[in-house]
C-alpha cells in the first residue's frame, strides 16, 4: 500500500514537474519590410533628368535662401 | 546630400499660424486633418515658446516599426512616406509617434477612420510625380520639383526651417551665434527660455498652461 502511495506520488511529482522548463517567452523581434508600391527618386523627372547632382545644388541653393544673413546680398 | 529635417527656432516663432494654413492650403489638406500645428508653452504668460510641430521624419521613426502593414518607408533623403493604399487605418502609428504626427480623417459615420495622414516635408508619396493621383491622396510634391516644404519656405520670421539638415543646423549656428549669449549659445536653455526668464515668470506669479 505504502510502496503504491510513493509511486503515484513520484508519478505526480514527475507529471507536475514536466511543464517545469525555463524557456524564453519573449519573439525576438523583426522588422517588417516595406510592402508598398516603390517610390521613385525626386530627381527622376523631366525636370531634373535623373540629375541627382543638379537636384542636390536646386534644393541647397533653396535652402540658402533661408538664410537672412546670406539673402538679398 | 545628409538627411531632410525640419528645425523650429522657438526664439522667433510668433505663433502666426502661418506655417499651419500654408500646407493645408498646399495639400489641400481635409477638414479635421492638421499635418503642421503651433503648440505653445505657458500661453498668454509673458515669456512663452511657440514651436510649430508635424512629422519630424526621424531617422528611427518608431511608426514604421509598429505598421502592421509595412506599409511606410524611408526615402533615400530621410522623408518618411507612406502608401495609402495599403494602410489600414489602424492607429498604431499614431500611438507610437511622440510627435501625434499621423492623422485619421474621420471617414464615415460613427466616428470611423479614414487612412493615414501626415506630413510629407512636401514629398507625395509612392505614385507618379507631380501627378493627379499623388496630388488627391498625399499632396503637392514641392521635392520633385527642386523646392522644399512650403511651410518652412513660407514662415514669415524664418522660424521653422526645413531641408538638408547640414544647411539648416548651418543657418540656426550662426544665427545663434549673432544673438550672442555666451556659452548657452544653442541648447536648452536657448530654446526654451533662459533661468533668468524662468525667475521674471515665478516672480509675475503665474502658473503656466
């Protein structure tokens, strides 16, 4: 009788047990991909032709004029 | 050429609203959707900031992280963009924006939203340049055409500046180095006022908003 107890008790401690494990429960986390329609470059239009040099200078040369200290001479 | 940025020098925004009215007129922009506002520190209080806030387009921008969808992007300038055709309109992004840059029109009845808006530093979006579509969903494309964000270009004291981020820092250095002003040339204490001013504000005995 008393051996029977000890086994089902072992057999319960080891079922309970058995869930018992320490694993990592944080995804490591990934970034998605943009899934939308690409975009093209501001310089490629008629207006630019593809120049991304002469684009860069439009947009500086715009930015400048920001600039009170260098603006109107 | 560094990455586009916008930067608002709070010594010299006088809270015209200028900036705010320029892009919703430019972008045509619907009710209810303010890409661009003015918030203002401790108003009507002798003392007080103004800074003219919208999407900051950050170099890490925390919304392309929690979009669902993937469906915003980096541009090779640092514009963040989106696609609207393939947003959800969930509201993720705009939970995780520090800057409450996106914006939902209300699309339907019982409050229901629309697609994402934001600002676009005057850029479209995914669609043909400069065409009828890009214009009905994300705006003017100011970029494509060699210009930058009307609502940097048009400010009337030269507060809010937008552009290449090496010419923009370049323009607020050395204005802040004619304003003089010792070591605290930029900084915090700059930008958001100085101790002195703090104290004039404790003295007049008033609380701020």
């Amino acid at each position: 009788m008393k051996k029977s107890v000890l086994i089902v008790s072992a057999m319960l401690a080891a079922f309970g047990l058995a869930a018992c494990g320490e694993r990592p429960q944080v995804n490591v986390y990934q970034q998605g991909k943009y899934q939308g329609k690409a975009d093209t470059a501001p310089y490629d239009n008629p207006a630019f032709g593809k120049d991304k040099a002469k684009w860069e200078a439009a947009v500086r040369a715009r930015g400048q004029g920001q600039d009170e200290y260098t603006r109107g001479g | 050429m560094a990455r586009m940025k916008f930067l608002c020098d709070a010594e010299r925004c006088i809270e015209c609203n200028g900036c705010v009215t320029a892009c919703k007129n430019e972008h045509d922009v619907p009710w209810g959707v303010n890409r661009r506002r003015v918030v203002t520190l401790n108003d009507g209080v002798p003392g007080e900031r103004s800074v003219s806030v919208a999407c900051m387009h950050c170099s890490d921008a925390p919304c392309i992280a929690v979009c669902p969808v993937d469906c915003i992007y980096h541009t090779e300038e640092g514009v963040v963009l989106h696609d609207k055709d393939l947003c959800i309109g969930c509201g993720y992004c705009f939970y995780a924006c520090p800057f409450g840059a996106p914006q939902f029109p209300q699309a339907g009845a019982f409050g229901m939203r629309g697609k994402m808006d934001k600002c676009t530093f005057c850029a479209g979006g995914p669609e043909v340049d400069g065409s009828e579509e890009e214009f009905r969903k994300y705006g003017r494309n100011r970029l494509a055409e060699g210009k930058l964000p009307i609502c940097a270009e048009m400010c009337a004291t030269k507060a809010l500046l937008g552009g290449d981020s090496d010419v923009i820092s370049d323009i607020f250095r050395k204005r802040a180095t004619m304003r003089g002003g010792g070591a605290q040339l930029i900084g915090w204490a700059t930008a958001y006022g100085r101790q002195e001013r703090a104290q004039e504000r404790k003295g007049a005995g008033e609380g701020g908003k």
